[in-house]
C-alpha cells in the first residue's frame, strides 16, 4: 500500500486544485455570507469532477475513493461550506445508487446527479433518531404499488434545493429496524413534502441545512432503492463510505489553517524578530504538522482499502476521528498564532475554526467513532478467538 499520491493521483490533485481556485476562491466569501454555491456543483459535472469513486458506466469516473478523497481535501481546503453541498450530493446521496439501484434508477437519480444538472441529499436523521439511526421514525405505508411516507428529517445538507432526496425510512414496522428498513427516492416536487426551517449554523455558512416533512408523501415502488426492507445494509455501507471522505474534507480546512500560520508566523515580527523563533509558536506548528500528516496516512489507507473492495469499518471510522479532532485543533492553534487578526473576519481563520468544529458532529459523532473503534477491536478479538 503506497502511502503517498501515485502520478496520476497528483495530476488529478492538481487539476482539481486549479478547478478550487479557479471557479471556488472568487466565490468563497459569497458562500461564506450565505449562497449556495449550485453553479459549483454544475461545473464540477461538467469538468467531469463529480462521481471519482463510482464506475463509468454508473455516470461516475472510474478512478475510485482515493480520487474522491482528493476532490473533498482540495475543494474543502477553499471553502468547506461549497465542499458539504458537494459530498452530500455527490457522494452521500450517490454512492447507494452507484451500488444498489437499478439500470433504470440510475439513469433517472444518478446520472444528472453527477452531471451536475442536478443535486441530491440524504435524508437519515430525524428529531428522535440521531446517533441511535436505528431508531427512525419515519414510516412508509405500502398501499398497492405505492408507499406513503410520513414523519420527518433535521439536518438535512442539501435539503431545501435537493432536487432529489435519499430517504431512509421504516416499512415493517414488525420488525427490527434492521430489517424492515427501506430507501426511497423523493423528488423534489412529491406532494406533502415541505421545508419546514433552515438552520442557522455556527460555521459551514452557505450550506444548505434543513428540516423536511413528509405529510403522506406517496412513492411508488419504482423508486425504493436496493429492495424493500433491504435498507439497513445500504445504511451501513453508505456510513463506511463516506467517512474517508469527510475526513478528507477536514484535512483541507486544516491543510489551509496550517499553511496561513507558517506564513503569518514567518512575516509578523515582535520582540525584534518574527514569530517563528519562538519555540512558543513554531513547536506549535510542529505539533499542527504531525496532525496533518497522521490525518493523510489515515485517510489515504481508509480509501486504499475501498478500492481494494474491503471493508474500511475501522479504518474509516479511525480516519474520520482523527482527522475531524485534528482539523479543529489545527485551526484553533492557527487562530492563536494569529493573534487577535486571527479573531477578526479580515482573515479566514476564525472561519477555519468554526468551520470544522461540524465534523465531529456531522456523519457519526467523535463519540459514536470511538464506539465503532472499539466495537470492531472486541470482535476482532472475538472472532479469532472462537
Ligand atoms: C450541519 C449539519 C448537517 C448535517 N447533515 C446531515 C445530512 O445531510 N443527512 C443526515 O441524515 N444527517 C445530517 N446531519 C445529522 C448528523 O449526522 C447528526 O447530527 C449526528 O449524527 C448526531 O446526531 P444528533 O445531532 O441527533 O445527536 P445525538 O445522537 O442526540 O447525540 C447527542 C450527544 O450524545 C452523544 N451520544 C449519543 N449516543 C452515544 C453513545 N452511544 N455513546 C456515547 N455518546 C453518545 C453524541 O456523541 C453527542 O455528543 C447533519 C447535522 C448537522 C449539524
């Protein structure tokens, strides 16, 4: 397992780097106050950006969940806010059509999805069911060939401009939640489907958060994704997915903190001489650039191992861990070698800060990791021994 970027995992790093700081950077502001970056997501379609993960034939590139990894870092790096709209279309709402739906699914949710013509969220977590996803409320009521949603969702990324929704919902109500759990495609148009607020964030401004109701929302059967009552391992497989990639993101909010403050603490002098020579300061972005660096190895051998089609349950989980808490802690030391500049909108830091204090929330909690961490030692434990 290489621990570094191949050629053409640079090649594609510089190519989306460029894309960032082409179309991403002169926008950045605009989202932090509030827009939703939809031209973004169009564009990245367009230049083929979309999809690194999933095979061609499903619309996507081909290159596989390094190259996903890359896309989250590199545009994450610019504006996080632009890269949550992009991960929970492209990769949190695509992924279980890429590896459950049919032909027909993929063609109708898939395809313009990762086009970029139009945009998808992921509907899991409702008022009652958050880190316990088990415990969904939501019911869909089959009634002939169609289902009847009814419940509701918060924190919905995407949510409110989703032209299509990915909703996880409950169909056998006899039986546990791990097997009569079902996904279903929601268009944006379904009857009874409603907005009912926008979150206002700490950080993450531009991001689209909200909270939907379904009021007798009818689905037909066409549009249950990988089976009735087959949701449960979509669930699982989706959250595997998606943590090397979350993870990745964090990295490039922390990547971008850690590279202002060399460059602050290089340039600002006190005492007669800059920053940098103070070991008060620079043992800090020692410690800032350990974090970096364990928080690429973990990344990048989570994704690895994707792409070798095994399970990345720990690896993943491991990842996203780190990372998020590295991430956070990077960007607060940034903040304090900054001084009180640092504390001001003139620089982006104090945005660094905010923003990635969300992913230790956002995907699964620091918590709900350390409990995946620990759950897959035990029963490797376990399994050897029996
Ligand atoms: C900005 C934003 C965007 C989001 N986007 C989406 C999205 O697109 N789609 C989606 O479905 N969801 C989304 N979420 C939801 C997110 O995944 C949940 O907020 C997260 O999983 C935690 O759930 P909760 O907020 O209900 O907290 P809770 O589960 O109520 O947790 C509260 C606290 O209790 C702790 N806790 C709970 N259970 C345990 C345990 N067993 N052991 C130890 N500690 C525990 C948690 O770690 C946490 O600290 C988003 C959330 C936010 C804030």
């Amino acid at each position: 397992m290489s621990f570094s970027d191949s050629p053409s995992e640079t090649k594609f790093r510089e190519k989306v780097r460029q894309f960032a700081d082409r179309h991403i950077a002169p926008i950045a502001q605009k989202v932090e106050d509030g827009y939703f970056p939809r031209e973004v997501l169009q564009r990245l379609g367009e230049e083929r950006l979309l999809g690194a993960a999933f095979p061609k034939a499903d619309g996507g590139l081909g290159l596989g969940w390094v190259f996903e990894t890359i896309v989250a870092e590199e545009i994450s790096a610019v504006s996080a806010a632009t890269e949550m709209a992009r991960l929970a279309s492209g990769a949190l709402y695509a992924a279980p059509f890429a590896y459950f739906a049919t032909k027909v699914q993929k063609r109708r949710y898939l395809f313009p999805v990762l086009a970029g013509e139009k945009v998808g969220a992921l509907a899991l977590t409702e008022p009652k069911a958050g880190s316990d996803a088990a415990s969904l409320k939501t019911y869909a009521r089959r009634t002939g060939r169609d289902f009847v949603l009814n419940g509701e969702k918060r924190f919905i990324t995407n949510g409110g401009v989703a032209d299509f929704l990915f909703v996880f919902a409950v169909s056998d109500r006899s039986k546990p939640s791990t097997a009569g759990l079902s996904c279903f495609v929601v268009p944006r148009e379904s009857r009874g489907l409603e907005v009912v607020k926008a979150y206002g964030l700490l950080g993450m401004h531009g991001a689209n958060v909200v909270h939907l109701r379904f009021r007798n929302v009818r689905v037909s059967e066409d549009n249950v994704v990988g089976g009735i009552n087959q949701g449960f391992p979509i669930l699982l497989d989706e959250l595997d997915r998606e943590r090397p990639a979350v993870a990745a993101g964090m990295l490039g909010i922390a990547r971008s903190a850690f590279e202002s403050a060399v460059d602050y603490s290089m340039q600002r002098e006190q005492f007669g001489r800059s920053i940098r020579e103070f070991e008060g300061v620079s043992f800090k972005i020692s410690d800032m650039a350990v974090q970096l660096e364990a928080s690429r190895l973990l990344v990048l051998k989570a994704a690895r191992l994707l792409d070798e089609g095994k399970s990345a349950r720990l690896e993943g989980a491991m990842a996203k861990l780190f990372a998020t808490e590295a991430a956070f802690d990077v960007a607060h030391q940034a903040l304090q070698i900054h001084g009180g500049i640092g504390y001001t909108r003139d620089l982006p830091i104090e945005r660094y800060f905010r923003d990635a204090r969300f992913m230790m929330i956002g995907g699964g909690t620091s918590e709900i990791m350390r409990f995946l961490i620990q759950r897959e030692i035990y029963q490797g434990r376990t399994r050897r021994s029996c």
